[in-house]
C-alpha cells in the first residue's frame, strides 16, 4: 500500500475488505463521526497517521503503551526475543519470570496462567469459579467490560456503551441467562441478588475499578462490601484489572485500595490481567489463589490452553515493561494525568461547561452535565443520562489541533511515561478550543 495514500482512502480500502473497516469496533469513530485516522507509527507519546501527521496521544493502545510508544527497552527485548523463534508451542523460561513478576507485585495472586487477551483470561477465570463452587450463576454490574464472551456482552460497557447495544446478537438465550446483571455501586442490588440466586452464584465479576463507560469508581468501601457480601454466601470475586493492572500502580487498584485507609483488607479470589502485563504485544493472565488456580489442567479438571500462550516474544515485551514500571515512573503517571485534568477542567469550567473529572488511579474520564457536576456519576444510568453530545466537537476540536483522544466518551485517557513536557503543552493549548465547541455543540 502507498504510503501517500490518505486516512479516508485508508479507510475506503478498508472497508472493501474488513467489516466496517477496523477489527475493533471502537476505533471506527462511530459516535464522534469522522474518518479514523491511520496510524503507521508510534514514538513516545506520538503518534503518527499515513498523511504524516503528528498526534499526542492519550490512548496508549488502550493501556500497554504505558511506558510510551516504541519504547526503547521493551523494543530491544522483543526484538532480542524475536530473533531466536517466535513462539515454541513448549515452556520457555521467560513465561515463569512474568508470572513470578505478578505474583511478586499483587500479594492475593499465589499462581498465573499467561493467555493471550484479555477476553481469554475472564472467561477462564469463570470457568474456574464455576468448577471451584459447582455452581453456575455469575453477577456482573451494567456497564462493565469484561471482553467478547457470550457471557459477558449483557449491559456491558467500552463498544456496546459507544454503540448503544444492549448486548450483542448471536448469544444463545440459556448462556446470557447464566449472567444476572445489576447496578454498579449499590450494595442493596447486591445483597437482593445473592438473597434470591444466592446458592447458584458462583462468582462475582467486577471491573476493579470501572472505565470502560468512561471512569466510575467504586464508592469508598464498595469493592470490600462486595467482598464480603459474595464470601458470606459462597461465591467468588472476579476482579478484572484487565485495564487496571500495573497501571495505577504496582499492584493495580487492589494495590491502591489496600493501602487507603478506608480498606478493609479485602482479598479477590481471581485476578485478570491484560493490556499493561504485554506492554503492547498479546499477553494477559488469569491469576488467584493457588487451591482454585491449580484446578486448571494439567492438575485439574479446568481445560485451558492456547497455542501461543506464553509466546515468547510477547513474554519478553511484558517483563520488560513491567521491570520499567518503578515507583518514580508510577508517580510520573500521577502528576502527568493530574496535570492535564486539571487543565481541561479548567478550560470547562471558563466556558461554563457543567462536568466533572471522574478518577481511578492516574485514570481519569470527563462527565458531562449538571448531574455529573453536582454528585459525579456512579453507575450505568447515570452515565448514559450525561450530556454525551458535548463530546464529539470536543474530541474533534482536540484532533485538529493534533490531540488523539480516545474516540468515545465511554472510554478513560491513558497517560504515558513519555508524556514530556512538549506533549503536555500541545494538550493544555489545545484544551479551551475544544471547551468551547463542547460549550457551543
Ligand atoms: N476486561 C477489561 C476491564 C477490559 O478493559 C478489556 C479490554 N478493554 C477486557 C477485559 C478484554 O481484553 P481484550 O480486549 O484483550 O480481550
């Protein structure tokens, strides 16, 4: 393909080729409009369109690029990797380093299985709760995405919120009779689910922290009340830090709750890992407590496998990313993510936009509306019920001035360690154009 071709021509040929054009359904731009830009390189915090244009970005590949694009370690490590055969299909020693790197950082975790995506590793993780309590109901909130299992697409966030699908076709009715969804954030939906279905439910499935219907996080005290209340009656946690994992910190938002004050110790049974563990090749994990880890085969009666599990080029990207994640480049992200929040909340707030940043970790989202101003928003509802249309003119106001924003007001921003400071003023010069067409839309 010419390198002189267009975006829209990109896109035109893509289309003849690939159902709506891309192979993730968000990256079509279906709700802010416009043509898809596409990319032919990444550096840093850029990156780079077929019609050479330069974009700050604040997608980070939807969370591995955590270190920055094309980061020089983790580049040099796969290509270290590469050169010496790309997958064995048999035990390579890389897969036990990464697996004793999460085990290390996220105390709950006695023992990983590497898998690919993230999809793979929650419907593992279901398959394991089931056979650990013989049961098969699973609860999971509205809003939440947990990947592209028929279990799981019910209510779910990230492209079924973009889209306004409240699930997907094609899912046999028994199967999603299986998930029972409620509200995010209210116990009392908790505790009336578990009184009715109570010994049917194997797991709970949460996101650890939600942001795949923008940023909603759990209330303080609501990840250990699940906890408990899901413990009482037998069941098991799911805590999906697929997205959150070794991204607001080393031990993800179990990490950062454990250490608030407010926590009260909870312990999830079964982590899933994605996204940051791979620094931007396919590797995810399903981890936990090693009496339901080890009912996996070839100890136990759980099948699992994956021709490319473990793979040991991808293995090499992930431990080199998670061995450049130290507490001084945690604490980076941190003040990187606070910096440009502030900024768009003040370039809001000079136009009268009614909004509020939500925030998990160094992720953070824009809710629109007077609601989101006055209480902020905490669960499916309410996000739906935001002002969404001031978000497409924002979202392209920041394109044109060279600003990739995640391309839907469902998903979070992700800052990157290489977000210096010539990055940083492109976003903050760009932010009260972008205020003003969401005040104007
Ligand atoms: N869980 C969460 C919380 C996610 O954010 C995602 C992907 N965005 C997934 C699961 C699915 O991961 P994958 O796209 O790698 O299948």
């Amino acid at each position: 393909m010419s390198k002189k071709m267009t975006n829209a021509q990109l896109f035109d040929r893509a289309q003849a080729a690939i159902p709506g054009g891309v192979n993730s359904p968000v990256r079509a731009f279906g709700s802010v409009g416009g043509t898809p830009r596409f990319l032919v390189k990444a550096k840093g915090p850029y990156v780079y369109d077929s019609e050479g244009i330069e974009y700050v970005d604040l997608i980070a590949s939807w969370g591995p690029a955590i270190l920055g694009h094309a980061n020089r370690r983790a580049v040099k490590a796969v290509q270290k990797a590469a050169a010496k055969g790309l997958s064995f299909g048999a035990s390579s020693p890389g897969e036990t380093i990464l697996a004793e790197l999460i085990e290390q950082r996220v105390s709950p975790v006695d023992r990983v299985r590497l898998v690919s995506t993230g999809t793979e590793a929650t419907m593992t993780a279901i398959r394991l709760a089931r056979a650990a309590t013989g049961r098969d109901l699973l609860v999971k909130f509205a809003g939440h995405y947990h990947g592209h299992s028929d279990g799981l697409l019910a209510a779910a966030g990230s492209g079924l919120a973009t889209f306004a699908l409240p699930g997907s076709a094609g899912v046999p009715a028994p199967i999603a009779a299986q998930t029972l969804v409620i509200p995010y954030n209210d116990p009392d939906a908790l505790r009336a689910v578990f009184a009715e279905h109570g010994e049917k439910i194997a797991a709970v499935i949460t996101e650890a922290a939600p942001a795949n219907m923008g940023v909603v996080p759990p209330l303080p005290g609501f990840n250990a009340a699940m906890t408990a209340i899901a413990h009482e009656h037998g069941a098991l946690i799911i805590f999906d830090e697929v997205l959150t994992g070794f991204r607001v910190g080393a031990a993800g938002f179990w990490g950062v709750e454990d250490k608030s004050k407010d926590s009260s110790g909870y312990r999830p049974d079964l982590f899933c890992f994605g996204k940051v563990i791979g620094g931007g090749l396919p590797v995810a994990a399903i981890g936990g407590r090693r009496d339901i880890m080890e009912l996996l085969a070839p100890l136990g009666p759980v099948y699992q496998a994956g021709t490319l599990s473990g793979n040991p080029v991808a293995v090499a990207a992930g431990i080199a990313t998670l061995q450049g994640l130290t507490p001084r480049v945690y604490k980076k992200l941190d003040r990187t993510a606070r910096t440009i929040a502030d900024a768009a909340s003040a370039a809001l707030s000079q136009v009268s936009v009614p909004h509020r940043i939500q925030w998990a970790g160094n992720l953070f989202s824009i809710v629109f509306g007077e609601e989101a101003a006055i209480s902020g928003l905490h669960d499916y509802a309410a996000v739906q019920r935001q002002e969404s249309w001031r978000y497409p003119p924002f979202f392209h106001a920041m394109l044109n001035a060279g600003v990739s924003l995640p391309p839907s007001l469902f998903e979070a921003w992700f800052v990157t360690a290489a977000h210096d400071q010539r990055a940083i003023d492109r976003i903050l010069t760009a932010l009260p154009k972008a205020a003003k067409a969401a005040d104007t839309a």
